[in-house]
C-alpha cells in the first residue's frame, strides 16, 4: 500500500494511520465521512485478514 511509506503492511502501526488519515485531511480535502470510511477500512483489514489486534490500530 502507498500510504504505508515503504514499510510492508504487517509492520503498520498507528502512528502510521494516523499519519495517513490527516494527509487526507489535510492535503486532499476529504470530508469527516470519508476520512471514517477510510479508517473503518483500515480497521477492518488490519484485525479481520491480518488478525492484528485491535489496540495497534
């Protein structure tokens, strides 16, 4: 994934989404209801297909 600044996504953490989700914030100009559909898809791929836990998200 582009927005994971080169690390692969089993090494995501959460200063990573959050980092993603205020660039798109910021510099995209999405709405609040894009950003949560945003993290509610990050949320779900990391604890539902990679089986992370839910606290590093």
């Amino acid at each position: 994934m582009r927005w994971c600044a080169g690390k692969s996504i089993a090494e995501v953490d959460r200063t990573d989404v959050e980092r993603y989700l205020s660039y798109l914030a910021t510099e995209r100009n999405i709405s609040a209801s894009t950003q949560n559909t945003a993290l509610n898809a990050i949320v779900f791929w990391l604890t539902q297909v990679l089986e992370r836990p839910h606290s590093v998200v």
